[in-house]
C-alpha cells in the first residue's frame, strides 16, 4: 500500500490601504509564512507598494509547495483642482473677490479665511486650500495687483479772446476718455468759457478725472471814422479811435490815424489791453478828376472861325477867355483853357491850341494855246487834297480843247480853299489839198496845184512816193507845182502847218508818163546780087505807132 497525503493550499489575503489620494502610495501585504510569493505586477516580495488603481493580484506558494492567489482592487482618488477665479487686477481704492470654486468640503485661504470666496483689498500672492469628499487636498495660488490711479492733467491756454477756440489735452496714453462735452478724444476744442472735466481711463481700466476752467475774454469793437470820399489827388484820414494798445492797418501802419488817398477798403486790427483783437474795415473811394477834352476845329482856315467844346455833363465851366458855357466859338490863333467842375465836385482842367491855316494859292500852269481837235494839259500844282475844275474834272492835270476861261479850286490837308483861273486860245487849224491830172511823154513836165485854207502863211511838202520835197512857204492861197516824173507818179502832200498848227491834207495829183516809142531795123543786111531780103522792124512804147524809113 502506498499512503496519499493531500497538503492544504494556502489560503493568502491581501492586506492594506486599498483607497487613497492621487500623489500618495502605500503598502499591499500578502501575509507572512510563505515560501514564495508572485505579483500580477511581476514583483516576488510579500510587500507590493502601489500609488495607481488597479487590481493586484499575488500568487503564494507554501512550505509544502501548494499554491493559491488572491486579488484586491486598489481605488487611488484624483487630487481636487481648485481653480481661483475673480480680477486678480484692481484699482487702488477698490477690491476684488477670489473664488476657489464650489463643492469642496473644507477651504483655508492663505489670510486665514475659510470660504469659498475671499474679499481682498491689498497686493499679494492669495494661496487656497481645499478638500474634498474623498479627503483628498490641494492648493491654488492667484497674484493680486493693487494698480495706481491714472493722474491726468488737463493742458492748454485756458484765457482767449471771444470767438477764439483753444485745444485742452488730457494727456496720452490713456486707453479712453470722456469730456463733459461728450468728446472722447484726447484733445477737445473749446471755446466757452466754464469748466471742462475729463475723465480718463487707462490701460488696467482705472479711472480718474480732472478739471480746467476756461476765461473768454470780450474782443474789442473798433470803429473807423474819416471822410470816405475824395477826388484824385487829395487825401482822408482815417481814425480806429484811442484807448487801445496796438493798431495794425492793411496798410501797415502801426498808429491810430492813417492818411489814404487810394481807393480801397481799408482795415485795421486792434488790441485791447486783455491781449484780444478785433478788425474792422472802412472803404474810400477816389473820385477820378474830370477829364475834359476840348474837341472842336483847332486848326482852321483864315477868315473862318471855329466852335470849341469841353464836353457835356459838367455841373460847371470857366474858360480863360471868360466864357462859362460848354461851347465858345473862335476866329484868332491863340491858347485857350477850359476848367470843369463834375457832379463829385471834383476839379480839373484842360488847354488846347488854335492855328490859323492859310489859304492855298494855286497856280494854273501849262500851255494856254492849242490848235483845234487838240487838247493842252493844265495843272493846278500838287501837293493839295482836292481838286475842282470849271469842268467839272476832279484831278490835278486835266486836257483842254475848247476856247475860253478856265478856273480851278483846289483843297488842302488842312481842309482850306483856294482858287486860280486863266484862258485858253483855240488855233484853227491849215488845210492843204493837191490836185491834178496829166499825161506827159518821158521827160516832158507837167503842172499841178496845191490849194490852201485856214490862217498862213503855210508850209508844206510833198512826195511822189519815193521823193520828198519841201518843205516850202507861201502865203498865196493855191500854188502851182512844177513836177517832171520819169515814171508814171501819185503826188501827195505830206504835211501842211502854219506858225501855230499842223493841218490836214487832202487830195492827189496823178501824172501818168508815157515812155517814147522805139524802132528797130533787122534782117539780113547782104545778099547775093537778083536775090531780095525781108526786113523786120521792131516797136516799142504805146501804139499805135507812125514811123517812115528810107534805104
């Protein structure tokens, strides 16, 4: 027989903290007297330090190598996380609330206060303690900060005049600001006087605010006084009136009077004795001087007169000759001033010289003789503006061809008249005629007549077409010519003149020359004795021809 001996198995229980807080650790024992001890965790000790949840389980084995295991939970409980809340920023003269946060079962602050919430009014590092339900404790820290107020100060001219605006400044840097104006700008433009108020915010939020008053003093009220109205060439002075300090015109004068004598509105600014300025203007006004102009003839022909004039629309008038009229009517060379007086009772006055043209005298020159059906030229001479001749002609030379007395009127630049006059003599004119008519035999002569009309003696010539002769004299009336052509000839007369004239011509001669006649003998002139022989006799000229011949 064999014995079996069945051992108990070890019956190991774990021991030790099982709950406790985040942060903290503690000891699990699986009890003494064990031969061997096995952890979930790897660890063969009897003692397990554990600080995280989990369950631990250990494996035992005994003396008499028997085994069992064993396991325990182990709940490790997160630390509370308080968390400070509330404006750890204040400004001085307030304070702030700190707040650990609700649902903790115990608070202790670094100041000895014991809630929730902590009222502090003071800089510092504020350090809370809280605890939970579990038991479990921790701490939060906030740093509070006490900020200064902002200091500002309101900067800027506070006097100025009336209607001036100054610029008050309440300084940079400031995150907002509000005026009792309502502006929210740094600067605020004013104008009135009282007190003006800013209230100013800076970065951390804190507030503070300041005043400044403003004076506006009253401007002075200035008034010019002088005579507004001058003529050209005087002066008005002009007067801003005492009791100021300082006077500035547009002139640049620096005194209380001016003396003006421009046209122009003319200021003037002036200072009281708050320092405050006030301008004002006054106008002058020049009245331009008269401006008379003498119109009128001032040169005028001798033995006429002429009518000068100042021109209208003055309220008077004195001239040097006396006369107070607009008008005065002169026949002398002479210098005359005229001064007028106008509607602004301004004076002036204004001289003009007269001068007596004289006349011209034309001189009517040119040949006064002419011969009939001819024309002279006449010339009144130049150098004048107008002409005007008896007959009628407008020009300085005109052509004359009838008998009688002519005149001309002439005009000059200066628009006077003069006049000439003479007579012109008309010549009758010669006449010559030539007749005649003859048959002649070469060089015989034949006659024929030159008649003549009109005032001689005359003097004449004549051709037959190639020669000329003449000129001859004769006071007779007709005269018979002696001619001895060597041909058949047309006589004309060339020219016929007395001692003033050329005539006219008229009429012709003709002499008609017939060559004399010739005979000439031919034929054989020698024969043979019993023979006979025929003669030819050959003419020349006119026929019929007579002749005779002999042997």
């Amino acid at each position: 027989t064999r014995n079996l001996t069945v051992n108990p198995n070890p019956t190991p229980n774990i021991t030790g903290t099982t709950t406790f807080c985040q942060g903290l650790n503690y000891n699990l024992s699986a009890g003494v007297g064990y031969a061997n001890y096995l952890w979930n965790t790897g660890a063969g000790t009897q003692l397990l330090n554990v600080s995280t949840s989990g369950t631990y389980t250990v494996t035992v084995t005994a003396g008499n190598g028997c085994t069992a295991s064993t396991s325990t939970v182990v709940t490790v409980n997160p630390l509370p996380t308080p968390n400070i809340t509330g404006t750890p920023s204040f400004c001085f003269g307030t304070n702030t609330t700190l707040n650990a946060g609700a649902g903790y079962v115990s608070y202790l602050w670094s100041n000895g206060a014991i809630t929730a919430t902590n009222t502090v009014n003071a800089p510092n590092t504020y350090t809370v303690t809280v605890t939970d339900a579990n038991g479990c404790s921790n701490t939060d820290s906030q740093v509070v900060t006490v900020n200064p107020l902002p200091a500002p100060a309101i900067t800027g001219t506070n006097v100025v005049c009336q209607g001036q605006i100054t610029s008050f400044d309440a300084g940079a840097g400031y995150s907002s600001y509000l005026w009792s104006t309502g502006a929210v700008t740094q600067t605020v433009n004013v104008g009135t006087a009282g007190t003006y108020t800013v209230t100013v915010t800076d970065a951390n939020g804190c507030s503070k605010s300041t005043t400044r008053n403003l004076t506006v003093n009253p401007n002075p009220t200035p008034s010019i006084s002088g005579n507004q109205v001058v003529c050209s060439g005087f002066s008005s002075t002009f007067n801003a009136g005492p009791g100021y300090t300082g006077y500035l015109w547009s002139t640049g004068a620096t005194t209380q009077t001016i003396s003006v004598n421009a046209n122009g509105p003319y200021t003037v600014t002036v200072t009281a004795a708050n320092g405050c300025t006030a301008s004002t203007s006054y106008a002058l006004t020049v009245n331009p001087l008269p401006t008379p102009a003498i119109t009128g003839d001032l040169d005028f022909c001798a033995g006429l007169n002429t009518t000068l004039n100042a021109g209208n629309g003055y309220t008077n008038y004195q001239w040097s000759t006396g006369a107070v009229s607009q008008t005065i009517n002169l026949s002398t060379a002479t210098t005359v001033t005229v001064t007028v007086t106008d509607v602004n009772g301004c004076v002036n006055n204004t001289s003009a010289t007269t001068i007596i043209n004289p006349n011209p005298v034309p001189s009517i020159t040119g040949t006064l003789t002419t011969c009939q059906g001819s024309t002279t030229s006449l010339s009144a001479g130049a150098g004048y503006s107008q002409y005007l001749w008896s007959t009628g002609a407008v020009t300085q030379n005109i052509n004359v061809g009838v008998a009688g007395p002519v005149s001309v009127t002439v005009t000059d630049a200066n628009g006077c008249i003069g006049s000439d006059n003479t007579s012109v003599t008309v010549f009758a004119l010669p006449t010559a005629s030539l007749s005649g008519v003859d048959t002649i035999c070469f060089s015989q002569s034949a006659t024929i007549v030159a008649g003549f009309g009109g005032p001689g003696p005359f003097t004449y010539s004549y051709t037959d077409g190639t020669n000329t002769f003449g000129p001859f004299t004769t006071g007779a009336a007709g005269v018979n010519l002696t001619v001895n052509p060597s041909a058949t000839a047309t006589y004309t007369l060339i020219s016929v003149a007395n001692n003033n004239c050329t005539g006219t011509i008229s009429g012709q001669a003709n002499i008609n020359v017939t060559p004399l006649p010739t005979a000439v003998l031919s034929g054989t002139t020698a024969i043979c004795d019993g023979n006979s022989t025929n003669l030819s006799i050959n003419f020349t000229g006119v026929a019929p021809y007579v002749y005779s011949y002999s042997d």
